[in-house]
C-alpha cells in the first residue's frame, strides 16, 4: 500500500539493515477502547507491507484504551518500545514493552506505566546521553496541569523502571506560537505532544514537540541551553505548521535526514508524511 493509505497518528520510523519499520497509533481505534500496534515494512518509504501485529493485549494486560504514540529503540541488544496506555483505574501514562526483532512481538516489560501514577502523561521518547545514560523524554498533560510540560526522566540500566524523579524542560505557553485550547471538561490550557530529541550536527541537543498553534497542529522545536538532556529548553521557529505533527527525525538510506509526522490532524483522515530537511540547519 502507499503511504497516503495508511491511517495512523505519531508515526515512527527505523531504519534496521535495509528496511524501514513503521509504527503508530491506530487511526480507527484512538480515541477509545483499543487493543494493540502494528508495524509496516518498506525498501523505499512509498510502498509498504502490512500492518502486522507487533503488540496485542491477550486480556491480561492492565490498559484498555488510548493505545498511543508507539516508538521502538534498539538498545543492549533489544528492541524496546514506548507506548502511552490508559485504563478506568490507572491514570495514562507511558509503558516499555520488550521484542527480540523490530517485527515484535512485543511483550510488557516495565511494571506499568513508568511516568508518576499520580500524573496523566503522554508520548514517552528514549534518549541515551553522551555518557550511555538512558533517559526518557515525557508530557505532563495539560488537562491535568493546564500549562502542558515536556519533562525528563532517567531509567534504570535495564529499561525496567524510573531511576529517579522527573525534571521540568519547558512548558508550553513559553512557545510564541502555541495557542490556548479549551477541553470538553472545561478545561482551557496549552498543549504538549510528541517530543523527540536529536543531536544536531554542530553539537546542540533539540527537542521536537507539537502544539496547536493558529493554524491547528504545529511541530514545534525547542533547543538544551547546556546541551544536556535535563536542563532547561528554549524555544525555536517551528519545523511545520501546516496541521501536522507528532514528529520524528531519522536518515534514509541515502542519509537524507527526514522529518516524519502525520497530517492532517483530523480522525480516520491521518496519515504519514516524511518531509526532507535542510541538513544545515539540524
């Protein structure tokens, strides 16, 4: 199938000896009840293969709606994915789950969610620093906190859970750009989505990140005033604001390094969208 047939949010890309794996979050069932992931698979990033079932909940996994935002990261010689999930009793948040291959399947490795049980929390991104440390990249959500924040968070060695406390990046309102919203609860705020970092060539550590600006969903990018992962991020011009975001970055085969987001923003009208970018720049 084409790209422009495949209906997810959040798209993720890897590029794994050869081929590139596609994951997101279903477009039919994202907005309730869901149940798993799937992955796509292509040699060119025009024509793909699937979906095949990379996670399903055989009934014994704690989570039954809001499956979202799925990444895969290789790391000590596995693949680990970083998915939100919600239930009636668990507030959402973001939990590892654990495959030999990019094709899964993947099984729950962390104990639940990593992000505080007490927090709603979204969009999980991994991030290893200069000195292999592993972290993960989350949103404190704006229906809970009102100001949506990007926050840091360090993992133990193995993935399996939080290594210590969560540190605030920046909050959405600091972006120029970004608009306030108002949810059906009644509440009005500025929303955080789907960071991602990247270290850029001449060495500064950005953040992507999305928010709805006034022309509807924007990817946004915010830059490390250190360089380090848990310090304070300023705010930078967006990457795109036609109503898309979510985004990611990766390099094809060729090395042409590649924004991947989904646009438009609209239910079952969603699809992957990988938009070519100026290398000198990021």
């Amino acid at each position: 199938m084409r790209t422009d047939e495949i209906n997810i949010r959040d798209p993720f890309v890897v590029l794994h000896e050869g081929v590139y794996y596609l994951y997101g979050t279903r477009g039919a069932t994202c907005w309730g009840p869901a149940s798993g992931f799937d992955v796509y698979t292509s040699g060119d990033l025009a024509e793909w293969e699937g979906p095949f079932p990379c996670f399903e909940n055989d009934g014994t996994f704690w989570a039954d709606r809001n499956y979202w935002a799925p990444e895969v990261h290789p790391w000590q010689g596995r693949w680990y994915m970083f998915a939100s999930f919600k239930s009636e009793t668990r507030h959402r948040g973001t939990a590892i789950l654990r495959a030999a291959t990019p094709l899964g399947p993947f099984e729950p490795w962390s104990d639940g969610p990593v992000t505080p049980g007490e927090w709603e929390c979204l969009d999980g991104t991994f991030y290893s620093d200069e000195e292999g440390t592993p972290w993960m990249i989350f949103c404190h959500e704006w229906v809970q906190v009102g100001d949506g924040e990007v926050c840091a968070l360090r993992l133990t060695e193995d993935l399996h859970a939080a290594a210590g406390e969560p540190q605030v990046l920046f909050r959405a309102s600091e972006a120029p750009w970004a608009r306030l919203v108002h949810h059906s609860s009644g509440q009005d705020g500025y929303v955080t989505d789907g960071p991602f970092l990247w270290r850029a060539k001449d060495g500064r550590l950005l953040c992507l990140w999305s928010s709805l600006s006034a022309r509807g969903y924007t990817q946004g990018l915010a830059v490390s005033d250190s360089g380090r992962v848990n310090s304070h991020y300023s705010q930078l011009p967006p990457l795109f604001e036609e109503d898309g975001g979510h985004g990611m970055l990766f390099r094809t085969k060729e090395g042409q390094l590649t924004l991947a987001l989904h646009s438009p923003n609209e239910h079952l009208k969603e699809h992957p969208c990988f938009i070519p970018l100026d290398t000198e720049r990021l």
